[in-house]
C-alpha cells in the first residue's frame, strides 16, 4: 500500500513537470518571435497573454 502511494505522489509530480516543461517550451517560442530592438530608442507592445499565463501573483510595495 505504500509503495501504491509513493507511486500515486510522483504520477502527480510527473504531471506537473510536464504542464511546466509544456509552458517553457510555449515561453521559449514566444520569446523567439520577437524581434530585436534598441530598449534605448524604442518599446515593445506589452504581451498581456505572456504576463497572464505566466505570472501568478505579485506584490507591489509602496514607499
């Protein structure tokens, strides 16, 4: 039984690396697409599908 148990854990931890290594290849592809630019000179449109998909939650502090 506990053998079946341990199995059960990393059947979950294997579907979770999955879902990650799934979305860092989507993350790698997108930020291939692209292109250069001089942050100097120029901006880039602001990716609103990249920021939600990978940004869970954050904190902001106020000074």
């Amino acid at each position: 039984m506990e053998i079946h148990d341990q199995i059960n854990i990393l059947d979950g931890q294997k579907e979770i690396a999955e879902e990650v290594l799934n979305d860092l290849k989507w993350l790698q592809k997108e930020l291939m697409q692209l292109e250069d630019f001089n942050q100097d000179k120029e901006r880039i449109p602001f990716r609103g599908d990249i920021f939600s998909r990978i940004v869970e939650k954050g904190i902001i502090i106020v000074r």
